[in-house]
C-alpha cells in the first residue's frame, strides 16, 4: 500500500512537472521518515552496546513482506514500516544513522538461528512474545500490540467472526502464527497456506479461499487498498505482542533496549513512528504497550 | 524430541499428503512426458516442434514460476480446482519437461538401424514404439528417470507456500511452536524425505535386477 503510495505519488509529481500545476489534487509531496533522538553516551566496556557502537554498524533482522511493519519497497530496494522505525530508534541510542543499519530478512524460521549464531544482533520482525520463543531468545518490549482478525469479500456477509468458519477456507502465512490458531481452535475451518499476504489476498478475491487472518493491522492495509472489495470484519480474537528479539543470554542488551523503548514511548518517537508508518492506514495512534522487564 | 513423540501422527499425515501429492504427479507427467518424447521422435513437423517447444519454455522456467502461473493464472481463466489439483498440475507440467527429455535420450541410444529392420518388415511407426524403441529405451533410462522422480518429490515441498498442508508446511508449523527443538525438527524431516526417496531407489533397483536376469 505503502509502495502504491509512493508510486504513485512519484508518477504524480511527474505529471505535475510535465502539466504546469494542473490539478493533481491526490499527490501529496513525499514526506521524509522522521529522524530520532541520538545519544551520545558512552557505554559499559566489553558491554554489546559498546561493541556495536564502536563498530558503526549493527545487523537486524526484519521482515521484507509486511505492509506497513517491514515491507521491503521494490522501487527504494529499501524496508519501510513501522519496525523499521522502532530499528532506527535502537540504532540512534547506539549511535549510529539509519544508513548504518544493516536490515536483512529474517522470515519467521530464521528469527531463532539468526540471533543464536550471531547472523544478526537483533531481530525485529513481527516477532510475537511468547513463553516457548523466550526459552531461547531474549525479549525486549513489547513495542506494539495487535490481534488476529478477518478479511473477507465486501458482498460476502456470511462469516461475521471467527465463529462462523465453519467449513472455510482461510488463507494465512505457512508457518504463521495467524494460521496455527486457526488449525487448533477453529478446527473445522480449513486452513490454506501460501507464501505472502499478498497471495492470500489475490486468492480472496479470485473467489478459491473464503477469508484471510492476520494481525489487523495488516488486514486494514490490504482493505484499504481495494475498499470496493474487500472488507475487515470482527473484533480482534487473540493478542500479540511484537517484541524485539537479543541474544537469550544478553541482559544488559535486553535491559538497554527496554530503556530505550521507554524513552520512546516518553519523548514521542514511538508515535512519531507509528504515523510515519501503520498510521497512515488512517487508524490513530494507539495506546503504547506496557513494557514487559523479566 | 518431545515435539515430534506428540505431534507424530499429524507428521505422519502430512508425508501422505506429500505423498499422494507426488505420486498423482508422477503418473501424470510420465503419461505427458511420454506423449512429449513421442511427438519429439515422430515424422510430423508441427507435434516435433510443439515437443521441442514445450521442453524449451517449461525446462527453463523455475519451478515456483510454474506454480504462480497455474494457482494464480487458472482461476483468472474461471477454473478453480482445488488447491491441491492445482499443486498437481503445475508439478506435472514441469516435470513432464525432463521425463520428456529423459525418454527421448532413451530412444536415441537405439541404433537407427533397428528402427529401419522394423519399418522394413512394415511395422507401422506406432509398433515401432511400442514393440522395438520404447521396451529397450526405458530400461535404459531407469536411473535418470529415477532421478527426475526424486527431484519431483522433494520438488512437492514447493505446495506448502501454495495451500497444500503437505510435509515441508507442517515443519515450518512445528518449527514456529517449538523454537527450542528447531534443529531435532529439521533433522527429523530430512529423514522422512530420504525415507521415501531411499524406498523409491531400493524399488528401482529392484526392478532393473529383475529386468536384468529375465
């Protein structure tokens, strides 16, 4: 959605340029990610900050498929959304510039071998906390919460809820979160595995699966997109906390990286980034999350 | 090792589905990949280049191009089998390429002169095929065939991403639950593939010593 924007706002900008100041009304001038307080503090010696620091790069991991939380935009080569943002927010309390930042993709199999044998140093892809994931990774956060919900065909007003996918198909990510409560809760749904969200949406409405789950947030962006097809219905019917994955036996880091959320969320960044990013669905900011220190 | 002692009997759904999903495929592209093989050998220009066509644009496409055009591109042509139909078809369409080509290198190993002998005792090119080149060309081709086989059952990991619950995609499912076990997880699945594949070998093998001593 985010790309379509900016496409198309190039192509108007474009237009503009050729047409002298003919009414282009829709294509708003680009806006520039904001930019987030920078520390200038020096850190433990032998700690991970220092290191990192002194270095002048970091390694995170991502998602590069994600509308709006990380989504690799195909005309920048760059990742954009709002766990690219909470990135940089990390990054500039160590630091460094966005430009320092080495994103690379982590889809959701890799998140665990990537922080373990130090692939990456952090890893901040839709990574829902949970107690199994914290028995070999570190979480800090949470730095945003969302919940599962559907999408369905605007004329279909059969499924109104999770309740009513009784011998439905519905479409998620393999290996998603998303889909396994939808296999152990709703077991007489049935559950379609694809690749993207992007496929599972072309699969909606070329009529072969009945809905699409995933974090609302997701959903909303998709609708958003083909409003005259698509709809999001339902209230939210689990929860997930996106957390940001260390090393499991890094504390300091862990400690280091909830201070700075906590800074975040205090001075404005967090909501600073949240616009810049899944706001622009048109949904305002919500509450910030509770960190979660164990 | 916990996690696959309780979730054993869902794995061991998901390698049938694997399964069933390969072995439809299978026979489907053996039947295409001989009917390819033919037209590629037979005197009529068009079905020589609709063959050699056929094996130039499929064999050098990636397999995971083929199962976007058939899963997206079929329902936009009104047909909407299911997922798994749809799964069968891009694997068959690809793999039919190489048994094609597999075949063809069969019949080519038979010296000229046979076919010549048959046609001069007025065999038509039909019985040519049948009774001469096919019998002694796909002894001949048993490993590589093998090999195409192979490669279309582990090729099936490709549904997972395509709405087919089959092996791979039940991996990931338990590797997403069980991010403490991942490694036992990897190894367990690797071994399920060789399983299979190791059977299929042993039931080649088999075959081509029985072939051998009749």
């Amino acid at each position: 959605m985010l790309m379509r924007t900016r496409i198309l706002a190039a192509v108007g900008v474009g237009l503009a340029l050729l047409a002298t100041a003919s009414a282009c009304g829709s294509s708003k001038p680009k806006t520039g990610t904001p930019s987030y307080a920078a520390t200038q503090a020096s850190f433990a010696a032998g700690s991970t900050m220092e290191k990192l620091h002194n270095a002048g790069k970091i390694n995170i991991g991502v998602k590069f498929d994600q509308p709006g939380i990380g989504m690799k935009n195909p005309a920048t080569d760059k990742p954009e959304g709002f766990d690219i943002e909470i990135a940089k927010v990390v990054a500039a309390a160590l630091g460094l510039k966005p430009e320092q930042i080495n994103f690379q993709e982590a889809v959701s199999k890799n998140r665990e071998p990537f922080l373990q044998n130090g692939t990456v140093d952090l890893v901040i892809a839709s990574y829902s906390i949970t107690d199994t994931r914290k028995k070999v990774v570190g979480f800090a956060g949470p730095y945003y919460q969302t919940g599962q919900q559907l999408m369905v065909r605007k004329d279909d007003s059969s499924i109104k809820g999770p309740d009513d996918l009784s011998g439905k198909k519905v479409c998620s990510v393999t290996g998603s979160t998303p889909l396994a409560n939808i296999q152990n809760k709703y077991k007489s749904a049935i559950a379609v595995p694809f690749a993207t969200y992007t496929e599972c949406v072309q699969q909606l409405t070329n009529g072969s699966v009945d809905a699409v789950t995933t974090d609302g947030a997701i959903l909303l962006g998709y609708a958003a997109a083909q409003p005259t097809k698509l709809k999001v219905v339902g209230e939210p019917f689990s929860k997930e906390k996106y957390g940001i994955g260390v090393k499991l036996e890094d504390t300091a880091f862990r400690n280091f990286i909830n201070d700075v959320l906590q800074k975040a969320i205090d001075n404005g960044d967090w909501k600073k980034a949240y616009e810049a990013t899944l706001g622009k669905s048109g949904n305002a900011a919500p509450q910030p999350p509770t960190l979660e220190r164990y | 090792m916990q996690v696959l002692i309780d979730n054993w009997g869902s794995i061991l759904r998901a390698f049938l589905e694997t399964l069933e999903l390969a072995g439809l495929s299978a026979v489907v592209c053996l039947i295409v990949g001989s009917l390819l093989a033919v037209m590629r050998v037979s005197p009529i220009p068009p079905l020589r280049l609709f063959g050699s066509g056929y094996v130039t644009i499929v064999r050098n496409t990636p397999l995971v191009l083929v199962f976007i055009l058939v899963v997206h591109g079929l329902p936009e042509l009104g047909l909407k089998g299911s997922f798994f139909t749809r799964a069968v078809i891009a694997l068959s369409v690809y793999t039919a390429a190489f048994v094609c080509e597999v075949l063809r290198s069969g019949m080519l190993t038979i010296p000229a002169g046979q076919a010549e002998a048959a046609r001069a005792l007025g065999m038509t090119f039909g019985q040519n095929l049948r009774l001469v080149i096919m019998p002694q060309a796909v002894r001949a081709v048993l490993p590589p065939l093998t090999s195409v086989m192979i490669a279309l059952l582990k090729n099936t990991a490709i549904a997972e991403a395509f709405g087919v619950a089959e092996a791979t995609g039940k991996m990931d499912d338990l590797v997403r639950d069980h991010a403490d076990a991942i490694l036992p997880i990897f190894i367990a699945f690797a071994a399920g593939y060789m399983i299979i594949t190791l059977g299929l070998s042993r039931i080649v093998a088999w075959y081509e010593r029985r072939a051998a001593a009749s």
